[in-house]
C-alpha cells in the first residue's frame, strides 16, 4: 500500500472511532507471540539446551514459555496493544482475542472488557480433563525460574499433577486440544455476548486486528455478521494477507493490507502523523 493511502485510512479509522458509540475489536493471528527475543534471556536459552540434551524434559517448555512471558515486556507486539490502547481507552469497548500468550494483559485494558476464548497461560488443568478444575501456576512457574536462575537445573523438578487422577497438568489453552477445560472463559464470553446483544441500534466500529483463517469462527465470521446486521457500523480489517471484505460490507468496509501491529505503531496519536510508513 502506498502511503498516502494507509495515512488516509489511518484518518478514516479515528474520525469512526471519534464517532463510535461503541467499539468491538478483534486480535488474532498476527499477534501471536513468536517468542523471537528469547535470545536476550541468557538462562532460559540454557534451560532450553537442557531440554535438547534431555528429552525427558520435554514436559518443562511450557512452563519456560510462561517464564518468557512474564519477563518479557517489550517489543513490537506490545508498542501495538499500548497503540489500540490510547485508541480506544475512553470508548465503550469489547475484545475479543484469540492469542493465548496473555501479551494484551501488558496494557492497562480493562480486563473485564476482554475475553480469551482459547484460554492462555494464566492457570492449569488437567491434561486428561477429568474434571473442569483450575489451578494458578504461580508456585510452579516459580520453582521453574528458580531451579533455571540458581542452575540447579530442570531435572531437579517433578512435574506437577492432577490431584484427582495423577495425569500431568497442562496449561488451560486450546494446545490442550480436545481436552480443553472452556470454564475458564465462559463468564468473560457471556459478559460479551450480553455487551454485544446492546450494540445493535448504535454507532459501532469493528476493528479486526490480524485475524486469519485458523478460527474463523470466533472473531472474522461473527464479526461480519455483527457488522452487517448494525446499520451504523463501520468495519475495518487489517491484515497482510487476508484483508479482503465480502461483498456484503464493501458499503461500509475497509481492508487495509498490512500487518495490524505495524498499521497501529506507524501513527503517532499526539502529533497526528504517520511514521515510518511506505
């Protein structure tokens, strides 16, 4: 895209936003976390030859992915949330997210206006799914980061269990596959649901955020609908590869073909001028 076009559809998002009554938002695949900067925690790459050395292991990943994750606060993902954030802090908002890293819990959102429908790392469960209970990890994550900190290493850890049957504990995330535990995020996803039932007869701007194919059934498809449905929507997707609106919203669509976090990151709210952009 040329400049000129993405500053002038950069104008079109705020005057909807300044003009929305409400402002439903969906996060998807381009805001996953790759992990890239993991090289700069000297002690989880260690722990990680650790695992190369000693595939018994392999069990520990997870849980140094969640050490990752609270440690690392930084970067272009996150420069993105804060971005969407002074965007629409002051409007009546919803997000709906699909990442599981918990990276949008950097940003001061309001978490009850936030919903993550395919679970994350903040609790654990039961790998085999005999029953629907959640536990913190804290105590876990940190016997983890102590045993990497300390180098006594991985193997000095035994895995934690489910202490109804034994089967290893896993965090509470679709990674679990079929046997997800869904509890975790039902009252969010009712809270949203009721939120977006209200929104029918108002001003509303949709913004999907790097959603792709892979649940096209939680954000891109209800988002249409949400959008079609409410004759005073705006609908604005971005996406470097999969940014074409269906024919149903041209009237009131806009795709922007470009990577959601770098269309957030090249516009400086205060001075009112892309950045960076070509």
């Amino acid at each position: 895209m040329e400049k000129a076009e993405i500053t002038e559809k950069q104008r079109l998002l705020l005057e909807k936003l300044s003009q929305a009554q409400v402002v439903l938002v969906g996060i998807g695949e381009e805001f996953n976390e790759g992990f890239e900067d993991i090289g700069k925690f000297p002690e989880l790459m260690s722990a990680l030859e650790e695992v190369d050395t000693n595939p018994t292991l392999e069990w520990t990943v997870p849980f140094l992915e969640k050490c990752y994750l609270t440690q690392h606060n930084e970067g272009r993902i996150i420069d993105a949330y804060a971005a969407l954030y002074e965007l629409i802090k002051h409007k009546d908002y919803f997000i709906v997210t699909t990442c599981i890293d918990g990276n949008i819990g950097k940003v001061d959102f309001d978490k009850e206006r936030i919903v993550e429908p395919c679970g994350s790392y903040a609790a654990l469960q039961c790998s085999k799914k005999c029953n629907d209970t959640l536990v913190l990890p804290e105590a876990f994550s940190g016997l983890v980061y102590q045993a990497i900190s300390d180098g006594v290493g991985l193997d000095s850890l035994e895995r934690p269990v489910c202490r109804f049957c034994d089967a290893p504990l896993a965090f509470n995330n679709i990674l679990c596959e079929k046997n997800y535990v869904e509890a975790g995020y039902k009252s969010q996803w009712e809270k949203y649901t009721d939120w977006l039932q209200h929104t029918l007869h108002k001003e509303l701007c949709v913004l999907e955020l790097g959603v792709g194919m892979s649940l096209p059934g939680i954000i891109r498809w209800p988002f249409e609908k949400a959008a079609f449905y409410n004759k005073r929507a705006s609908f604005f997707r971005i996406n470097e590869q999969l940014y074409h609106i269906t024919k149903e919203l041209e009237n009131k669509g806009i795709s922007i073909a470009m990577h959601a976090a770098d269309f957030l990151n090249g516009y400086d709210l205060q001075k009112g001028k892309t950045e960076g952009l070509s």
